[in-house]
C-alpha cells in the first residue's frame, strides 16, 4: 500500500525546562534531554505550551528553575512514616507578602552607601539595584536585600520613614525591632534552600550581615556562627587565593572587600571571645580603582587591614593561651607597630577616622594586657608601654580623639565601637584599682577618664542599656568610692537611688531610650569574663585587691619589678605617650587630627556622690524575644 505523501512525522516538543529556557532540545526517545542531563535539571513534559512571550535571560531563567526543582524536592522528600507533612515546609520557608515595600528596599540602600559604605565597601550601587529589582524572581536576592535592611536598621542606626512601612502599627516600633522583624524573615526564607553546596558572592556577603545584625542584637554566640559560616563559603569559593581574583573588576573588588571586612571581624571575635582565626592576609589589599573617589575609602581601609595584621598567629596563640611565654623583644616590636600604624593626618571620610582611631587605641590595650599576663609590665622601664601606666596614656589618648567626632559618625558603627571603648575602660578601672598615683589639681587624672568614659558610653546609642551597666557594676566592684558625673544618662531599670545618687539633678533617661537596643549583654563583660587582669596587677603591684579574694584565679601571676607606682603627674597632659598622634604644628588641627587642648570642665562634671558597693541592674535586664510578624 503507497503511503499517504501528504502525512508528516510528528512534530518533537521540547522537555519544559529546554521550553521555559528557550534553547533547543535534544532529545533522544524517552531518556532526558541532552541539556537537562548537563544542566542538572529533572526533563519533563509536564507544561501545558502557552502563546509565545518576550525572551528572557537564560542564566536568571535556569537559576530559577534549579531553585524551584530543589524546593519541590526538599519538600517531598520527607518520609511519611515520620509524619511530616511536606506540603507544609513550602509555607513554612515562604516569604511574608507586604512586608519589604519597594520604597523601604530603596531607602535602606540609599542609606548603605551614605553611611555605610564608606567603612564597608562590599557592594557597588548598581549590584545592589539589580539584586533588588531581581528579588521576586531569586530567593538568593531576597534573603541578601531583606539582610542588608536589617543590617542598616540594627547596626547602623537607621530611622525608618512611616511612609514606607508595610502596616502603620509597625511605626511604633524602634528600628532595632523593625530589624530584627526583617533579620528573621531573611533567615527563615533562606532556609528553604541550599545555599551551601554552591555558594555565591551574594551567600558570603548575606552570611557577614546575619552576623553582624546578631552582634548588634547582643546575640554573640550566634553572631560566631554565622561568621564562621561566612568564612567557610568564602574558603569553599576560594577568596583566600590570589588567582581567584582575575575578572570582573566590579565583582572581584567587592569580593576582596568582603574577605578582609571577614579577616578583621575574626580577629575581633579572637580578642573579644578567644575565638580562633582561619583567615589570614594571602591576598592583595582592595583598590577600588574603578571609582576614582572610593579611593580614599581603600585608603582607610588598607590602614585598619594593617592593624590587625599586626594581630598574627604569635599574638592569638598567646591570647588563647595555646602559647604561654612571649619574647619580649617582640612584644615591644608589637607595640611600636601598633603606635605607628595610623599617620597623624587622615585623608578619609569622619567614620573611618573614628573606627580607625579607636582600633587603634583597643589595639595598643588588649597588647598591654599581653604583656600583664606575661609578667613584662614594670614600673622601672623606660618603655612606655612596658610601664603600668601605659592604659592611662592609651585613655588619654583615645578620649581625647573621640571629642572630635561627631556623635553620628560612632553610633554608625554599631555595638562594636563601643564595645572597643568599654574594653578600655575596664582596662583602665583595673589599673586604677589597685596602683597609686599622683593626682595634679589643674590636670586630669585617671579617675577623670574613668569617668569620662562613663559619660561618653552612656550618651551612644546602644552603650547606655547594653555596655554602662556593666561598667557601673564593674565600678561599683573594683572603684566603690569613685564620683558618678551629673551629666550621666543611666540606662532603663536602673534607679538613681541604687547607685548613690541624690534625687535632684540626678542623672535622666533620654526620650530616646526605646530606640536603643533591646536585647541585653549577659552580666558579664564581653572581653572581661573573670577578673584575671586586676589579679594579676595586683599581685604584680603588691596592692590588696578591692573585692574578696577567697576565689583564686586560675592563672598565676608572672612577678615584675615594681618600685615606685606614682603612675600620674602634671606632665601626662601636655606629653605624648610613644603611640599617641604628635601634635599640629599649625594652630588649628588637620582633619581628624587629635587636639590636645581641652578643659577639665569640657570632660568631666561629677557629683560628689559615690556607686555603692553592689549594684542590682542584673536583675532589671531583659531577654530578647523573636518579633512575630502576621500580613494583613
């Protein structure tokens, strides 16, 4: 029988991810598709074929559909016999409509690159634009915009505009609680996908600021571990190696940024927590030379890269007491880099000087609190730093510089400048606890920056209820008889009568208290957990300590050489310690330059009313609980 010569074969229709990606597909019978098999993605013939639209981008459209199989997979790969409904885990990792308006998005990236980038360089404008016009199509996106609103709210103190709020109760809130609401939802949503297995740019970066939003929460240990996740993805992306950096110079910069902004947040964890560090200085310093004005940004930046590679294996090994004896040689190197790691002129925005200026100071403390532990602090030594006065001139210096700067130019920073400034403030009580001195009528005296510190600690953002009552308990355990200051703003639980201070013209709680942090600090010091320094110092002194004693450190104090303790005298004001900023030869300072003239009336204002010795603001602090957001 002669075939019909008007039949045709059957025309081929193509698997729906070949269709949905528009690419042609070869098929061979009923195996998959060529491209399914390479693509990694599952071949169906599952769609119903629709009119043609405009094209789109291949690569978004294959993201999209690798994410959907793997959610759909997730979903139903629960055994029922364990009875979990995987019906429900799609719901339970979906995000909650309404609650990221496009105005809110664009607010907090304008905010970003005012006041953020400038210190933390790790994304360009137009990267972050295309993340966000791209976050209904990838959960990668998303997650990263929904964290860098948190972040900016939480750490860097940004106020939310009522306008572009997703429901009106929510301008009731402080921007820490509207945060930390945008803080959970960019984690819960994350969850319903593996990020881990290939992990991009955008995970490490979304991994920093879940830590750093954690911190600012006072969430540390939390914060750690997703630190330490940053750093895995960036080892497992191999951001460690100088050949990976040889392509988009857009990307590639942003990428350096990201690895050393992790460097130096491990060391900070190394000296804050005796964590351990995994990253260390392999690759070049960021240039950011595609955009000629973020120059002076990597100028700054490569200066803090600088301090803390100072901050080596040696120094951490001692830190963490893996090590336990140090040449002294190299600690009085160690200082002498850390005093000349920071010209005196600094050509960089009023944010940078601010973080810059103070690590450095920290920096010069958590050294000289190494050198205690290693029995080298002697009041006979020419070395300064080697002296016990050293924290005195280190205080000096540092409260002096912080006079400069504006209030906004700390607080964008977040609990961790401050938590730089308690550390050495608590460096500096133990020293005056337990040496004598010398006090001067017409100069300042240590006594003077304790409470200077105090002032200053009570008046950011974020100091007054999470780090002032842990330096008032700290005084009212190791400096009973010490002065409070009028102008003290005490934190929120914490009467004026619990403290010794009169009921007029006591200190006041500002207005603005609801704004500040909610989740408190465990009644412990960050960096002070036990009071192993002021044994130490007092051991090495021959001073009785100025609490009980029957709790023996665990350490055993190294012995010095002490003789003569007058640790202050009238010179101290007018010279410079060997890490103190020279003075200006012109009349008026350079640009966040320390100026050396300022008043006793300018820092300190105290009554004569003295901090009792307990101090009950343990029992006010409160927990902080998980915000639930419902749409409407």
């Amino acid at each position: 029988m002669a075939s019909n010569p008007t039949a045709t074969a059957p025309v081929k229709r193509a698997c729906d991810s070949c269709h949905r990606r528009k690419v042609k597909c070869i098929g061979e019978g009923t195996a998959p598709c060529k491209n399914c098999v390479s693509a990694g993605l599952a071949c169906t013939y599952n769609a119903i074929p629709q009119k043609k639209g405009p094209k789109g981008s291949r690569a978004k459209v294959l993201s999209e559909l690798r994410e959907n199989q793997r959610n759909a997979q997730i979903a139903a790969g629960y055994p029922s016999d364990l009875g979990f409904d995987g019906r429900s885990l799609s719901a339970t990792f979906a995000r909650t409509p309404g609650l990221l308006a496009p105005g809110l998005v664009e607010s907090c990236i304008d905010y970003f690159f005012a006041h953020v980038y400038p210190s933390e360089p790790v994304l360009h404008r137009q990267r972050a634009q295309e993340a966000a016009m791209n976050m209904d199509r990838s959960t990668e996106a998303y997650c990263a915009m929904v964290a860098l609103c948190a972040y900016v709210m939480i750490k860097a103190n940004m106020k939310v505009s009522p306008n572009v709020l997703p429901r009106p109760e929510m301008a009731q809130m402080s921007n820490v609680g509207i945060g930390h609401v945008l803080l959970e939802e960019s984690v819960r949503v994350r969850q319903g996908y593996d990020y881990r297995e290939n992990p991009t740019h955008l995970t490490v970066l979304t991994s920093w600021l879940y830590s750093g939003c954690y911190f600012g929460l006072a969430r540390e240990n939390t914060a750690w571990a997703y630190l330490r996740d940053a750093t895995s993805q960036a080892h497992i992306l191999g951001m460690h190696d100088e050949d990976t950096y040889k392509h988009d110079p857009m990307d590639i910069s942003r990428k350096r940024v990201l690895y050393w902004l992790l460097f130096i947040a491990e060391r900070n964890f190394a000296l804050h927590k005796h964590r351990p560090i995994s990253l260390y200085p392999t690759i070049h310093p960021p240039s950011l030379d595609e955009v000629p004005s973020d120059r002076p940004i990597a100028a700054g930046l490569e200066l803090m890269i600088n301090m803390y590679k100072i901050i080596d294996d040696t120094f951490v090994n001692l830190w963490n007491r893996i090590h336990t004896h140090a040449n002294p040689a190299w600690i009085a190197q160690l200082q002498t880099q850390l005093a000349e790691a920071v010209p005196a002129y600094l050509d960089c925005t009023e944010a940078q000087a601010v973080e810059i200026r103070v690590t450095q100071h920290w920096l010069r403390a958590q050294a000289w609190q190494l050198c205690v532990t290693q029995g080298l602090v002697s009041s006979v030594t020419s070395d300064s730093p080697l002296t016990f006065k050293y924290p005195i001139e280190i205080s000096r210096d540092l409260l002096t510089m912080t006079h400069q700067f504006s209030q906004q130019s700390m607080e964008v920073h977040g609990a961790g400048l401050i938590e730089k400034l308690f550390d050495v403030a608590c460096c500096l009580t133990d020293v005056v606890a337990v040496t004598s001195f010398s006090p001067d009528a017409f100069a300042l005296g240590p006594r003077d920056y304790v409470q200077r510190f105090l002032t200053l600690i009570s008046t950011l953002r974020g100091g007054q209820s999470r780090y002032l009552p842990l330096l008032l308990a700290k005084l009212s355990e190791v400096l009973p008889n010490l002065p409070l200051p009028r102008s003290l703003n005490l934190p929120q639980g914490v009467s004026t009568s619990s403290i010794g201070l009169p009921g007029t013209g006591s200190p006041t709680v500002p207005s603005n208290v609801s704004d500040d942090f909610s989740a408190m600090a465990a009644a412990t010091s960050p960096s002070y957990p036990s009071n192993d320094l002021i044994r130490r110092l007092a051991a090495q002194t021959g001073a009785q300590l100025p609490f009980n004693a029957s709790q023996h450190s665990t350490y055993p104090a190294p012995t010095s050489h002490v003789e003569d303790l007058s640790l202050y005298d009238s010179s101290h004001s007018t010279t410079h310690s060997s890490g103190s900023v020279p003075r200006s030869t012109s009349a008026t300072p350079g640009p966040y330059e320390p100026s050396m003239s300022q008043s006793r009336t300018q820092i300190v204002g105290h009554s004569t009313m003295q901090i009792p010795t307990s101090h009950p603001q343990h029992n006010h602090m409160q927990s902080h609980h998980a915000i639930q957001w419902t749409p409407t």
